[in-house]
C-alpha cells in the first residue's frame, strides 16, 4: 500500500472520529485530537504557501511540532528535525547541506535570526479548507535525519514516503493490535528514527501518547510514565531496564501489552528479569539500522526459557515482511548458515542513499543477482530457522597479534562475573607505541574487583583476549539517542 493509502488518509480519517478522545500527553498536560487537528489544520495553511518541499523543524516536545509533522506529509512535504539543545552550529550546517532556509518553530522565540522561520504557534486560525492528503509519489522524501559522520559532518538519511508505508505494512503484520484505548509511550527525541514509530503507530490507531522531554532522566521519566498511566504499548531503548534492573523485583506493570526494545544490543539475561514485571506482554527484540527505516527484524522473547542468544545478547529474529537480509563474507558471498559476516538489507524499507554524498553511497551499498544491499555494520549469523544473532558492530572486530577478537565476547564474560548486575564495555584504545591494547569499563560505584575479574576471565577467555587495564565509571553516559556513548567513554578514561 501507498504512504497516502496507509498513512496520509487513515491520519485524516483519525483526526476526525476521535475529535475529544485524548490524543497526547506532553509534560502532565492532555491534549485531545480535536486541538491536534485545530493545530495541524493553522500549519497547513501556513506550509501550503511555501514552495520548498524540504522542511526543517526545530523539535520540541510540544502539541505544535508533531501537528507540524502531520501538517507536512498531509501536504506532501518532508521534516527535518533540528534538536533544540544541539549546537546551532551544527543545525545551520545541516540547513546548508539541504539548501533550505524554512525552518517550522513552536517555540516563544527563535535561535535562527537569518531563516525563514514560521512561528507555529502564532498562527491564525484555519479557515475552512479541504483536508484531503495532497497527493504525493512514495518516491519523494518523508524524513530526513542526520546521524552523525565520520568526518566530522552530520551525514544525511533520507527516507522516502514509500519506505515508512512499508514499515507500517511489515508492522501490522507482526500481529501486533493497537486500538483507541492503548496508552503508547514516546520516550524518543524526535531527532531518532525510533520515534516515528512511537508517535506514527498510535495516532493510526487513536491512541494517547506520553513524550518524554529533552530535560528528563529518560530511564526514570520511561519507568513513572509507565507505572503512574498503565501503558500498555511501549517501545524502550534496552538500557532502560538495565538501569532499572536493581528494582525489577518490585516492578509491576500487569497493564502493558507489548514491550519492544530496539536500538542497541538486549541482554537475554536483563530481558528475563524484565519478564517477570510485565507478566502480560508479548516482549519483542526489534532490530533495524536508520537507513532501513525504523526497524526490520523481529524476534518475540519466550517465557519458557528456550530464548537464542549469543554471548548473553538476545536474538534479533527474522526479516519482517517485505525486507531480505543475507550475511556475507568480506568478498561478498553469502555465508553458510551459522557463519559468522556483515548483515546486509535490501527490500521495501531501504532508504535511496545518503545525502549528496556519492563516495559514501558507493561504499554502503552492493548489488547481488540484481538486487541491492546495504552493508550495515553489523556481524551478525543466520541460523538454520532463519532467525539471526548478533555479535557486535564490524568496528568492534579488532585484531591484536594476529589474532581476531570480538569485543562483545569479552564484554559477555565480564558480566558473568558481576552476575548481569553491572554494565561493562570494553575497548580498543592505542598505547604509546600505536598498539591497540584492550581497556574495560565497568559501570557502578562499588569497587571492579580487578584481581577476582582477571581471575575470572581467565578461566575463559585466551590470555590475548584479556583487558589490559580495567577502569570504573559511576555512570556510563550517553548519547542524543540514549545510547551508551563508547566514543566519550574513551575519553574519560584518557583514551
């Protein structure tokens, strides 16, 4: 089905049959689909007048930027969001790479003095229009998100109409049922792809969503949403319950449907205690690189225990519908089953390429019998059932007198030692004559324990394998996505 079939006149159709049905739940405050369509019908009057079909949308957590992101698609447009805490700097140069100077604001004031910026919230009141989807191809651009590059610059993603139609189409056929009495949680900012399903699946369905603002603890803002409102959908990224792990036994949130998690590597171990909180979920472990729209595989946990992993990370599963993965060697040949290689995507939710960025686009993407895939960075296996387990990042393969390691390995045997209770990550970091030497952080305020650990891990793991030095961090910190930041890690232990 088409974005406009799927998406553009379902959301129209939404916006009309729940008119006093709450809609949102933004910093305690309710708002219900009757103010969402008021909000969405003064934006779209504004937006219909401007000729640039690209544009950019500072994204606070408010009413007036989601109605801004309906107002766009319903006009056949594409958003950019522009995170309000990150750099200005950073933001005009991404307005530089798009070549647009339209920026959509709902704040009281404005950061961008030299734009053309629109005051959302300033706007008058529609006055009667059409409401009808402004027809639009599956070819043009939705979203356009800027991940970070490796030279420094933001690099562009973006993501056509037609791949977001498919990723709602591969959800429903999850099974998954929403209606107007589910209570969703948003925890995303709206800077991550991860949030397009948090907010685009409720409103389909009339459901109330709670946000999670930028100046929130997410972990703990996610915990009381889901406590104090009985949520029975929620999408969570998996250090969430990590942190909650030290509390798990008093948890109880019998109301939630279905947990997902996606977005970094789900510990089978932290997921079992998760199980035994939310006894009536069916607990999900999606998996999906930005670049093939939200996420593309699936593997539903089992209460019975007979779960796969490997080195203590949950299965991702198998390709939902409309995506193909194969995993190939370093020449490109599809491996054997069990053989460890990169995952590689093609199918209906694949983005077109990077942003004006052709070198980046050559080394990304391959063709195999005419078909082609996106190389994700991912060392992943495919079993003999089809369903995939992962290994870590291609970046986290590192070789040290000849010998290949897999970091996620010895990460695993670290946290056998602490019995799942404490985060580690491990490292590769230069000593002083360039050699890579292996480094280990473990998260907590309690002492690591050195000598036991060494001692541990030599039980299990080859001498080349062992840290050669172990660090202690109070907190690990993280990133805009709310991932553990590795990058900054490293620089706090002097790497």
């Amino acid at each position: 089905m088409t974005f406009r079939e799927n998406i553009a006149t379902p959301l129209v159709q939404t916006l009309h049959t729940h008119g006093e049905r709450k809609a949102f739940c933004i910093d305690g405050i309710y708002y219900t689909y009757r103010e969402l369509t008021d909000a969405t019908a003064k934006i779209r009057q504004a937006v219909r007048r401007l000729s640039q079909n690209i544009v950019a949308l500072e994204a606070h957590d408010d009413l007036y930027t989601y109605a801004s992101i309906l107002a766009l698609w319903l006009e056949g447009k594409c958003y950019v969001p522009l995170h309000p805490h990150q750099p200005l700097e950073r933001c005009l140069d991404i307005l530089s790479q798009l070549g647009t100077d339209v920026v959509l604001d709902s704040g009281t004031a404005t950061r961008y003095t030299r734009q053309q910026v629109v005051m959302t919230t300033a706007l008058p009141a529609a006055e009667q229009v059409d409401d009808t989807p402004v027809a639009a191809d599956d070819a043009d651009y939705a979203y356009i998100l800027f991940t970070s590059g490796s030279t420094g610059r933001p690099k562009g993603v973006p993501v056509m109409r037609g791949n977001v139609a498919a990723f709602v189409d591969a959800f429903r056929a999850m099974g998954c049922r929403l209606n107007a009495d589910d209570r969703c949680l948003q925890m995303f900012d709206l800077t991550f792809d991860l949030s397009v399903q948090s907010f685009l699946l409720p409103l389909l369905h009339g459901c109330c969503i709670y946000t999670i603002g930028h100046d929130r603890i997410k972990y703990q803002a996610a915990f009381d949403l889901l406590d104090a409102h009985a949520i029975t959908f929620a999408l969570l990224v998996p250090s969430v319950i990590h942190y909650l792990r030290p509390y798990m036994e008093e948890i109880e949130l019998p109301e939630l449907r279905y947990s997902l998690f996606c977005g970094e590597a789900l510990s089978a171990d932290d997921t079992e205690q998760w199980s035994r909180s939310v006894p009536n979920a069916r607990i999900i472990n999606v998996y999906g690189p930005t670049e093939n729209t939200i996420y593309c595989t699936a593997y539903d946990f089992r209460r019975d225990g007979k779960n796969k992993e490997k080195n203590g990370i949950l299965c991702i599963g198998r390709d939902m519908k409309g995506t193909k993965s194969i995993v190939v060697d370093e020449q490109e040949h599809v491996v054997c089953a069990g053989e460890k290689g990169e995952l590689c995507l093609s199918g209906r939710q694949l983005f077109p390429g990077y942003w004006h960025d052709e070198a980046k686009n050559s080394e990304a993407f391959f063709t195999v019998d005419g078909t082609r895939y996106y190389r994700t960075g991912d060392i992943c296996s495919k079993d003999a059932d089809g369903d995939l387990l992962y290994y870590g990042r291609k970046d986290s393969q590192i070789k040290i007198g000849g010998y290949r390691i897999e970091l996620s390995e010895i990460e695993c045997v670290a946290r056998k030692f602490y019995q799942e209770t404490r985060a580690v990550v491990a490292l590769p970091l230069p000593d002083e004559s360039g050699e890579a030497r292996i480094h280990l952080v473990v998260e907590g305020e309690a002492a690591v324990q050195s000598d036991e650990l060494q001692a541990f891990m030599r039980r299990f793991l080859p001498v080349y394998m062992l840290p050669a030095e172990i660090h202690r961090l109070d907190t690990f910190p993280q990133n805009m996505n709310n991932k553990t930041d590795r990058r900054r890690i490293a620089e706090l232990i002097g790497g």
